[in-house]
C-alpha cells in the first residue's frame, strides 16, 4: 500500500531529532511554536538541493539527509551562530520507503550531533528536491558578516581545500587518480560543517564566509563586502595529501583555489587578536591556516611560491572584477 503523506511524515520525519526544551510546539500542528532566549538574535538561513543539479538521482540518500542538513548548519557557522531549529521541505517523485528511511537516518544523525531540532515542514509530490531552513541564536553584535575586513587583518581557513572537488573530477569520469580515494568522496558527499569553529569566532573575526562556491569566489564576497583586497600564497593553502599530490603532478591550482562544496570557513582577523584565535584555535584542537592578509584595492592577488601572480579564468574572479 503506497504511503500517505500523514504517514511518511509521522514514520520519517516526525521523531528523527531529539526534542528541545525551547520548542513549545513541534511537528503535528499548523505551526511549530518556539521560545527563542529573549537576548539573542535569531540567524535564519535556507539552502534547496535538487536531483540532477546538486546530487546525481541515484545518490545514496543517507549521504543527501547528511548534506542538506550539512550546508545549511554551515551557513550558521560562518555567522558563528548556535544551531536550534530546522524546517524542511521536501518534495518526492514516488513514497520510496528506501529512499526516505536512507535521508531520515542521515539527517538524523547530522542533527543529532549538533542537537538541531526538526520542528516542522511540506511534504509534496513532483520532481525529488529537498529545501531546509535552519535557525540558530547569535550574541548581539557577535555574529560573523562578510562585510568588516581590514587591510592588515590575517586571512585564515579552517580544514583544507580541494578535496571535495576532486572526487567531483573523478566522478565526471574522464580523470583517474591511483590509489584510495575514498576519503576525497567522503568530503563531498558528507562534509562536516564547521559550527564550533563558528561559534569560537564569533565576536573575534572581522568577517566570515563558508566556502561553497570556491575560495576565490567565496573570499570575493567578504572582499566585495568589505571594499577591500586580499593577498593570498599558493604555499600557504591547507591542501589533503591526495590533492597535494594532484597539484604537483598537474601543476593545477585552479582546482584548490576555485572549486567548490569545500564546506570550510574562510574568516579575516585584526593582527591584535591573531593570537587569541590561534591559541583557541589550537587548545581546541582545531586546524587552521592563515593563508595571506587583507589590503587596500578590490581585486584578490595570488602568488606562487616563486612571488609571480597566479592567473585565473575563473568565473568567482571574473565576477568579482566586474560588479566593482
Ligand atoms: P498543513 O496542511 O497544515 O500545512 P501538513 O499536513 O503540511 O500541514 O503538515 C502537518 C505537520 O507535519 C506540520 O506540523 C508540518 O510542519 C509537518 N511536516 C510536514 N512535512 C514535513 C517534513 N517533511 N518534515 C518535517 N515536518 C513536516
Ligand atoms: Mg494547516
């Protein structure tokens, strides 16, 4: 018997989360009803996945549970912003029990562990897509804008980069690369949002960015933001074994420097508090990198290790040139 919509919610979505003491109200009626604390502001943020576009059909439907949550609880750190309360809509071709047991398990998990509570969402029929709305609370005054770099201030990434674009490279298919490379598919299909990261930032870094679109791109926006350029070295950026390896054999720093869904946070620092972050940073147990500064100017420059300027074709770079 094909399932109604009361009961795919009521067995897939309705106790995946554990329950919040600032939900008065969650799941079952017209509207959730929640209590946010009285002094903090609320972060909203909403990201939609759709088949075909951001996941291939057939992908595996824990790992696209664990990522619509997994970039939206990014975008909440990079305000430094504590995860509460997820919406989701969803949007089915067929009641696929498989499928839906797969997305409740790995959006469970991911939320779980950073006790986000679904409270609430649309379940309809049409072409498979998935859309979250996340809410987290943020300190007045705390919360990490791309807009506040300063010239001087350190440019600084969390985790490494790349490695979630070159599993894209080789699920294309036309690329081999020898050896295990399980790790690289992990960081695409399940990447770890940087949320303690966040929240340890928060009211310390002058601006902050997630990187889905690629470094270049990504710290464009924080540059564009803030009127200001940025100096970065290709020696300096936190790579993975296997896509430093990449790049020493293809010589290519395109695909650190601008590929995509790295799910890393990417923030500037004033110089006074660049120890402060670092030592938090470490005791913490965190990685961490500065990667170049911020300076006066609107464009960003990178430098190879021999001090001459990379160049890019790169659609983040072109976009930024152009706007100013
Ligand atoms: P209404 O018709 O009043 O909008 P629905 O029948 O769409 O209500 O939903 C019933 C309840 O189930 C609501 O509380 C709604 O927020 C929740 N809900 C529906 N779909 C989802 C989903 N995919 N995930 C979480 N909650 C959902
Ligand atoms: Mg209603």
């Amino acid at each position: 018997m094909p399932l109604s919509e009361f009961n795919i919610i009521e067995q897939y979505f309705s106790h995946i989360t554990s329950s919040r003491e600032d939900v008065i109200l969650g799941i079952g009626d017209d509207c959730a009803l929640l209590a946010p604390p009285p002094e903090m502001q609320l972060a909203v943020s909403m990201d939609t996945l759709v088949a075909g576009r951001h996941f291939l059909p057939d992908a595996d439907p824990a790992a696209v549970g664990h990522k619509s949550l997994a970039v939206n609880l990014s975008d909440l750190a990079a305000m430094g912003a504590d995860p509460a309360w997820v919406t989701l809509a969803i949007t089915l071709p067929e009641p696929d029990e498989n499928w839906l047991s797969g997305f409740a398990r790995g959006f469970s998990k991911l939320a779980q562990s950073h006790a986000i509570q679904l409270v609430g969402g649309d379940t309809t029929r049409g072409p498979l897509s998935v859309t979250l709305q996340v809410h987290g609370f943020v300190e007045p005054d705390k919360a990490l804008r791309r807009q506040g770099a300063q010239p001087g201030d350190g440019i600084y990434l969390t985790g490494s980069l790349g490695d979630a674009a070159l599993a894209l490279k080789l699920q294309s298919g036309n690329f081999l690369l020898a050896g295990d490379t399980a790790q690289l598919f992990i960081r695409l299909d399940r990447p770890e949002p940087r949320v303690a990261q966040g929240l340890l930032l928060a009211g310390l870094a002058s601006a902050a960015i997630d990187l889905s679109d690629g470094l270049l791109a990504d710290l464009g926006h924080i540059c564009k933001a803030s009127g200001t350029a940025a100096r970065i070295r290709c020696d300096r950026l936190p790579l993975s074994a296997r896509v430093s390896e990449y790049v020493a054999a293809s010589g290519d720093w395109q695909l650190p420097v601008t590929g995509g869904d790295d799910y890393e946070l990417c923030f500037t620092v004033p110089p006074a508090l660049e120890q402060t972050v670092e030592e938090k940073f470490r005791a913490a147990g965190f990685d961490l990198s500065r990667i170049g500064r911020i300076e006066p100017g609107n464009r960003i420059i990178v430098l190879q290790q021999d001090g001459r300027e990379l160049g890019f074709q790169s659609s983040g770079f072109d976009h930024f040139n152009d706007e100013k």
